[in-house]
C-alpha cells in the first residue's frame, strides 16, 4: 500500500497533462485536444486522462525520491506484458523531472476496478491466490536496480522504525522475537509483485482484470505475496478468506505452499502497528463497513494465529 510519504498532489498540473496528451498521439479532429481528469486514489495520482476522440491513458506521477518505485513499476510492466498478465501497457515515461519537474510515467487504462462495498464472495479470494500462482510463474529475470531482491512485502516502508516510534504492542514484539530466532527458509526466488492487495487488483463483477501497482516488485521468496495477500483478506473479510486465498494459490500451482505461517508472520508485522493509515487506503477502496478496531482485531487475530502455528 502506499505509504502517506508517498501522496501525490491534489491536482493535475497542466504541464504534466499537456505531456500525456502529447504521448497519446496527435489529435484526431476539432476539440480533441480537450480531455477530462480523474484523480484515481484519493482524488489524486494516477490520473485517468481521456481525450474527447476516445484515446485515454493513465498518468503516474511523483517526485525524484519515487524515481527507484517508478523504474521497478516500469520493468515490471515489461515483464509482466511479455507473459501474458493482465497489466497495463507502457506508452512513455519520463523518470529525468524534466517534465515540470516531476517523473511520470503513462500507461493504457485497464478494465474493471478495484472498489467493493463490501466483503467479497469466496470464489474471488480463490481467485486471488491463483493470480499469485500465476505471477510466481513469470521466469524471474536477473536482480538489478530496477527489479531488486526482495525479503518482505512493501519493501520501502520501514515498519519496524513505526513500531519504535509507538507504544510498545506485546504481541508485536513476540513476532519480532520469533522471526528473530527463526531461520529464514530457503527457498527458490521467484518474480514477485512484493505489494499485493486487493486494492492493487481490477475485477470486472467476480472476474479478475488486471493487476497495478508494481512499484514494490522484485526477485524473492514466494512467501512475500502469498503472505500479504493473506492478511489482507484475514483483514478485510475474515479467516475463510485468507484460508480460500491458499486454497486457491495450491490448487493453481498444483502444490502445497512452502512455509505459509512463517510468512503469515512477516506479512503481519508488514502493516502499521495501530493499521492507521492502512484504515484509510482500505476505506478509499470502499470498504467504509471496516474501521480501525475491526481491521486491527483481525490483523492481530491473524498474526496470533500464524505465532500459533509457525511454533
């Protein structure tokens, strides 16, 4: 999830627009120069541009301290495109600040979205864990700056550093404990989107559509994903779903998961300690049936569980 650090502006600077206006091509008739803005998370960036002839993009953007996020999310892209994955296409990007002094990087629009007004059925968290199935298949391509190893889920916030600036939370400090004294397994690496969530998925009624977001991607253990993804269903729709979640990932991938509890753990002490600001990322994607308590009782819940399990 996108952390507060993180925020775009509030409003689509006319430079930045005029350049993806530009990248979709010349105008195709009178007024097609005209083109209407939507801010797609929070009313801000990405921004979903349309022409008047039709043609439409989305415009990332985001300051230098992104230019790393925005280079993975682009080799990702890439990658994923060249097997098959449901993702957005790479139309241009510009990660110099040369354009009104922000890096931007526009895509197609993809079908679907990612908003739910409520918990949704099974059948789409089993579907969710086949789509990690199905990323893990993509061949892991060399690391480098753009594609990185990864050993956690949302790798650019430091939610250990949250956990020292809080009061202090037993239960999350016992899974420090134990992740401490507890090997990590080796396992092959694998490609890894290393920031998936349902709000980082597009469904078209309980089809899935496409899958954004891929700024945290990476080489890694396949634990990263799956983990993540299950806790954020335990989050958003309670223990059957993080369990269909699985279901789905062992049917897909035609074996047993490797190390799911240890995994459940990180993925767990991958969220804010109070889940604050990961409240509100949930509730912009209309689940406003959940609020802080509900979704901290869960993630605790879950954790207890995975400390339960993993021994």
């Amino acid at each position: 999830m996108t952390s507060p650090a993180e925020e775009a502006p509030e409003t689509l600077d006319p430079v930045l627009l005029a350049w993806a206006s530009a990248a979709l091509g010349p105008p195709t008739g009178d007024g097609d120069g005209d083109a209407t803005v939507v801010g797609l998370r929070a009313g801000g960036s990405p921004w979903r541009i349309r022409r008047s002839s039709g043609q439409e993009g989305v415009l990332r953007v985001a300051g230098p301290a992104a230019r790393g996020r925005l280079a993975t999310e682009v080799a990702a892209l890439e990658l994923t495109s060249a097997h098959g994955l449901p993702v957005p296409r790479v139309l241009a990007t510009d990660l110099s600040g040369d354009v009104g002094g922000r890096l931007v990087v526009l895509t197609s629009v993809q079908p679907g979205m990612s908003r739910t007004s409520g918990p949704p059925a099974v059948e789409r968290f089993r579907a969710l864990g086949a789509l990690v199935a199905r990323i893990h298949e993509v061949p892991a391509p060399a690391v480098s700056a753009e594609v990185p190893v990864r050993d956690r889920p949302v790798p650019d916030v430091d939610f250990a550093a949250l956990r020292r600036q809080t009061p202090a939370r037993p239960l999350l400090a016992a899974a420090e404990e134990t992740l401490a004294d507890a090997p990590l397994p080796e396992r092959p690496a694998v490609f890894v989107h290393g920031d998936l969530w349902q709000g980082n998925t597009l469904w078209e009624g309980d089809r899935l559509t496409g899958v954004v977001d891929w700024g945290c991607a990476g080489v890694g253990p396949a634990g990263i994903d799956l983990g993540s993804l299950r806790c954020d269903a335990a989050m958003s729709a309670g223990r059957d779903a993080a369990a269909a979640v699985l279901s789905g990932y062992e049917e897909a991938a035609g074996r047993p998961a490797d190390d799911v509890a240890y995994w459940d753990v990180v993925a767990a002490l991958c969220t804010p300690p109070t889940i604050d600001w990961f409240t509100d990322r949930i509730r912009d994607q209309g689940r406003t049936d959940l609020d802080q308590p509900t979704l901290l009782t869960r993630r605790d819940g879950f954790l207890r569980d995975a400390l339960r399990r993993l021994g």
